[in-house]
C-alpha cells in the first residue's frame, strides 16, 4: 500500500498510533480526533509518536456527531478506518452504558452521511467491531458462519453498531467489519499485565480456563492492508489470531517473555473486588473469547505473528522498558 489517503476516525489511542506508525511512510494520513488542542501546531496533547512517524500525518479535530470540515478530507480518499468509541475499560453504569453505544453509533452513521456528500467517495470503509460479539464460549471456537451470539450488553452495542455499519448503504465504497480480538502491542492492554506482573499477582484469573483471543497490532495492520489490496473482500471478518489460548497459558507466556517466575493467580471473588475499585467490570477479563479468523485465512492471508510466545517476544524487545520498568 503505497500514496494512498487514509483517513483514521479516533486515531489517537493505542490501536491508532500503531496504524498510524505502520501506514505512515508512505502514504498520507489524516487523523480524526476530538484530543486536538492546538490547531496551529497541528497537534494534540499527548502524542506517543516520534517525528519521524509524524511526516505525512495531519489531525483534524472532529466531535463524532457533527458533519463540518473534516468532511472535505474523505473526498477522493483511497480509505476510511473507524475506531472511534468510548472504551469499554469503565463500570457499566446507565451513564457509561450510554456513552459506549452512542459513541460507536453516532460515528458510524455521521461517517456514513459524510462519505455520500463526496463526489469521490472513499474506495474501502473499515469499520471496527468486536468478537466480543460471540457468547462466552468454553465448548468450542466461534467464527463468521458458525459463531453464536447471545444478548447481553457488550452483545447488544455490537449489533447495532454493526447493523448501523451496513445500514448505510454507499454503494461506491466497499464495506468491511473487523471483529477486533484483545489488540497486543508496545501499549495498551499490556501495560495493566506489566503492572500486575510488578506486583506478583501475574497467575491465572478466575479458573483461567476462560479463552483469550488476541492479535499482534502489526497483523491487524496486515490485515488491513490484505483486504484493502482484495477488492472481493467485504463483509463481516473475525480480526484474530488463529491460535487463541487460554487465560491461564496467556499469563504463563507472559511470565516466560518478561522472566517473572511467580505469578498468584486472582480469584473470582478478588476481581470483582479489584474492578469495583478501578471502575472496570470483571467481564473483561473473565469472558470465555474462544474466536478464530475462519474468513481470512481462507483469503490465503499469512499471520507474521500466528502464535503467543512469538508475538510477545516481537512486543516486550521493541517496548520502552525504562517507561514501564518492566525489569
């Protein structure tokens, strides 16, 4: 993928900067952010990234409800990537419960609006998702044909964020949901796992037999790129790793990459604890996400980093360990 536009809408968080690292040297891309403070430096606050990752990148400030000037930008874009979202890392309070749905719907229909006021619509929309979407599955693995999906909260924002998704309906822009599995990199989720592992509390959570699905951040880029170069692609895609593990093997891998021999494991009963003081929910981490990516594979596309061990060591040898002291 090279000298192509693309646009990414909440491209400020972890996911983003990754995406932005990856796509940056040879293409433009334009950021949609509500974290923009300084429009005459074309900045926002925080920024994780170095200048050299900076080269091609402008940030547009955007509020994901209202169609203004970042409008001009989707004209004659080659794609549109849609991460906009609250984080589901909060207690689910009527409040919260709220924020996460409208932020997920809002900005898909708003990207939706925009993309049919251009003359040139944008050739791909990717819109995320998440294979939380699938029932806590122990018995067997859920993919795109055969998966099962139930009805709790987190089942019911990512229906109507994906039945929002194709609602849509722009015929010149082809359509794909990327059912996101735990996203591993240099950030993100991994950095509450340093935390724990600092603090010897690096075992199993609940019985660990719970499936934990997860991608390195630069296959989800691949991936990206694979169905950007497919035009036969589109539709509804599981973006994981095809070798998910269990809770407990998760965590012993962990231990082995980063050399932390002992890690106690956390009750049922010590999480629901713990996520009531930091104001997260214990689905998090206790949901069986047993999820494989039966359409892509089928694609041909080749995984860089196909099992754990591999990807992590890739992560903790190109991760700032002074910033998280990890050792």
């Amino acid at each position: 993928m090279e000298n192509k536009k693309i646009i990414i809408a909440g491209g400020t968080g972890f996911i983003g900067q990754e995406m932005t690292k990856y796509f940056d040297k040879s293409n433009k891309i334009i950021i949609l952010t509500r974290q923009l403070k300084n429009t005459k430096t074309n900045r926002f606050s925080y920024n994780s990234l170095t200048p050299e990752y900076l080269k091609n990148v402008k940030y547009i400030n955007w509020d994901g409800e209202s169609l203004n000037e970042w409008v001009k930008e989707l004209n004659a874009s080659d794609l549109i990537i849609n991460l906009a979202g609250k984080t589901v890392n909060c207690g689910y309070n009527k409040k919260n419960k709220k924020e996460i749905f409208d932020s997920r719907i809002n900005s898909t229909m708003l990207i939706g609006k925009a993309i049919k006021q251009c003359s040139q619509p944008p050739l791909v929309w990717i819109n995320s998702s998440s294979a939380t979407i699938y029932r806590h599955a122990e018995d067997r693995p859920q993919d795109e044909e055969k998966g099962e999906i139930e009805n709790d909260f987190s089942v019911q924002v990512c229906k109507a964020w994906e039945k929002t998704f194709y609602e849509q309906q722009v015929q010149d822009t082809r359509q794909i949901a990327l059912r996101m599995a735990i996203t591993l990199g240099p950030g993100g989720i991994l950095i509450p796992y340093f935390n724990l592992l600092k603090f010897g509390l690096g075992g199993r959570q609940g019985n660990g037999r719970q499936m934990y699905s997860w991608i390195h951040i630069e296959d989800t880029c691949r991936m990206i790129e694979w169905i950007f170069e497919h035009p036969e692609i589109k539709g509804t895609y599981n973006c994981s790793s095809p070798n998910p593990i269990t809770n407990n093997e998760f965590m012993l891998t962990l231990r082995k990459v980063t050399g932390y021999k002992i890690g106690l494991p956390a009750s049922k009963w010590m999480l629901k604890i713990g996520t009531s003081i930091i104001g997260t929910e214990t689905e998090l981490i206790l949901k069986s996400r047993w999820v494989i990516p039966a359409k892509i594979l089928k694609t041909n596309f080749q995984f860089n980093y196909p099992n754990l061990e591999d990807a992590l060591k890739n992560i903790i040898y190109n991760i700032p360990r002074k910033q998280y002291h990890l050792f």
